[in-house]
C-alpha cells in the first residue's frame, strides 16, 4: 500500500472511530442525560481507552455539539432529499416522521430543552448555531408556503407553529406510548402526527392509516 492510500486507510479509520463514538453518545445522552453521563461511560460503551477517547474529543460538552451538529446535518440532508414537488405539509410530516424515528431509536436527545448547560455549550459553537438557522429558515419557509397553500392556519403566526413542531420531537407522550399504551414504532409516529397536524378534538380529520 502507498503512503497516500495508508494515509486515507488511517482518516478512514479515525472518521469510523469517531461515528462509534458518536453514536455511544447519542445513546447514552439519550438514555441518562448530559448531567450523569461521563467521558469513562462514552470510552466503555465504544470500547476505547480514555486517552484514545481524547484524542477525538476533549470534553463531554465537545462530545455533545458533535452529537447535535450531526443531528442537524441528517435533518437537513433528508429535507433536501425530499421531492421538490412533495407538498408543504407533507415535507413537514415527512421531516417528522423521520426525527421521531430517530428519536425511537435512540439517536435524538432533546438536550437543548431541558438542559441550559447544555443550551449555553450548543449557543456558543458557530457550527452548531450555523445549522440551526439554516434548518430554521428553511422550515419556515415551509410553513410559510403551506399557509399560503391553506394547508396551515394562517391565524397562527410562524414562530408558533414552529416551536410547537419541535415541541413534537421532544415530547416525552413518545415514551409514555411506547411504555405504557405498548404502541409499536409506527402506530407511535402516526398518532404523534395526528396530533401535530390534525389536533385532537372530535371534529379533527384525522389522516389515513398507513398500508
């Protein structure tokens, strides 16, 4: 193997090592929180060395941006993704179903929240606060669109509808439905998004069952 293709095997490598870590964090964020999490609990979960551990990441609130700005990076990746010719709403419920699922499986802590440390710590990183407007904007301009489209009240200004949007991917009915009404992943999504988009009074349409 040439020095360049031993160098791209070692970046390889080092970028794998780094999604494992990721991913050990997410799932740990989501299980126990920032709070009790701690860099020993990241290192064993993944199966590293804490030395090796720092060389990737210097500190649990380093750990989390990473975690959150790949979060970001995945939700406005499946928004561009999306046809262009998908109705507003649709896009919306769509984004939604996709962040709840993640959020099912363990990859979507709602840190920002429920913890102002953790608020402070994503505020301050330009890449982080960089996305976030990005995804902001675009989901904006969505719901603009779907109210021009009367597929959104147009009673409700922007910002409302917005934050009770993510208020959705947060919502702890997620874990009450799977632990207590025993729901399965899907029928979880779909009642969510009832919710979200169809209220939940008598007169409510009420979507399609899937299949």
């Amino acid at each position: 193997m040439s020095v360049l293709g031993k160098l791209r095997f070692k970046d390889q490598a080092f970028k794998l090592r780094e999604d494992a870590i990721l991913d050990a964090t997410t799932k740990l964020l989501a299980a126990k929180g920032f709070d009790l999490i701690t860099m020993d609990d990241v290192a064993e979960e993944v199966g590293l060395s804490k030395p090796s551990l720092y060389k990737h990441f210097k500190s649990k609130e380093d750990l989390v941006t990473e975690a959150m700005i790949r979060l970001l990076d995945g939700a406005l990746a499946y928004l561009d993704e999306l046809p262009a010719e998908m109705a507003p709403v649709e896009r919306l419920k769509s984004l939604l179903e996709w962040a709840l699922r993640v959020r099912l499986a363990g990859g979507l802590p709602f840190l920002p929240s429920t913890n102002t440390h953790v608020r402070a710590v994503l505020t301050q990183s330009l890449r982080y606060v960089t996305r976030a407007l990005k995804l902001n904007r675009q989901l904006d301009a969505i719901v603009t669109d779907a109210k021009r489209k009367a597929e959104l009240s147009s009673a409700l200004p922007n910002d409302v509808i917005l934050f009770s949007y993510y208020a959705r991917t947060c919502d702890p009915a997620v874990e009450y439905l799977r632990l207590f009404g025993k729901y399965d992943d899907d029928a979880i999504v779909l009642h969510m998004q009832v919710v979200c988009f169809a209220g939940i009074g008598a007169g409510s349409p009420q979507p399609r069952q899937p299949g």
